[in-house]
C-alpha cells in the first residue's frame, strides 16, 4: 500500500513539474503572439487611417467639381455610377471604411484570442488525461485490494468454522 501511495504523490508532483514548465515554454509564445496581434492591429489602423484620410479628400474634391460644375464643367460626365454614388455620400463611405476597419480588428482580435486559449487548453486537456488514467489506476488498485480483503476474510472465516465445526 505504501507503494501505490507513493507513486500517487510522484505523479502529482510529476503533473506540478509538467505544468510549471509548460507555463514557462508557452510564456515565451504567448508573448510573441500578443506582439504580433498587436502589429497586425497597428498596421491595419495605420492602412484604415490612410484610406480613411485619401477617402475624405477624393470626397472633397467631387464635392468641389461639383461647386465648380455649375459654372461650366460637369465632373459626372466620365464617372460610373457606382462611384459617383460613393463620393457623392460621405457618411456612408465613412461608415463603411470604419465598419471594415471594426470588422478586420475583430478578425485580428479572435485570431488572437484562438491561438492563446489552444496553447493554454492544451496543457489543461493533458492534465486532465494524466489525471483520468491515475483515477482509474488508482480506482483498480483499490479493487483489487478490497478483493484481497475479501479473499483473506472469506478464508479467515473458513478457517475458524472448521475449527469449530
């Protein structure tokens, strides 16, 4: 009994160790992964600003050939429709780079939060296998030793009724 009690307490030390230098390997990682989520939101930001900013100045500019319009030139003769609708309403353009800009962070921001929650689940799930496989061992163990016991009573018990017997 003494045995399996001590190799009780080496395998929870041994799943203390294990998870201890997981954290310390996956630290590292898990860094390197916020890092990099950070660039990839800081570079998407940077992209969204620039196409924000030459978007407002290509609006400023149609609203301007269209001022400049009424005295002769008309800026709509060459332009699709498409487009002079885009230019024609800022606020929906604007709403629409900003809700593409939401949309692209929160692509970054799962990404992230995916990656990270695998690495840390990962240790966990193997935890919990070690774990599940010492259970049942231990629950055999305990088995066996009830029938054991079992075994050397019943024997016991014969013993003595066929001394009184």
């Amino acid at each position: 009994m003494d045995v399996e009690v001590q190799q009780v307490e080496q395998t929870e030390e041994a799943c203390g160790a294990f998870e201890a230098q997981w954290t310390i390997i996956t630290t590292p990682s898990s860094q390197r992964f916020n890092a990099f989520f950070a660039s990839c939101r800081v570079a998407d930001t940077s992209w969204w600003e620039g196409l924000s900013r030459k978007a407002k100045e290509a609006i400023e500019a149609y609203s301007e050939a269209k001022r400049e319009a009424k005295k002769g030139v008309d800026p709509d003769e060459d332009m699709p429709d498409a487009l002079k609708a885009v230019l024609g309403n800022k606020e929906a353009t604007v709403e629409g780079l900003n809700g593409s800009h939401d949309i692209h962070v929160g692509v970054i921001d799962t990404k992230e939060d995916v990656l990270v929650s695998k690495e840390k689940n990962e240790c966990a799930l193997i935890l919990e296998a070690i774990k599940a496989a010492e259970h049942s061992r231990n629950r055999t163990r305990i088995l066996e030793i009830v029938s054991l016991i079992e075994k050397v009573v019943a024997a016991e018990i014969r013993a003595v009724e066929a001394q009184y017997a």
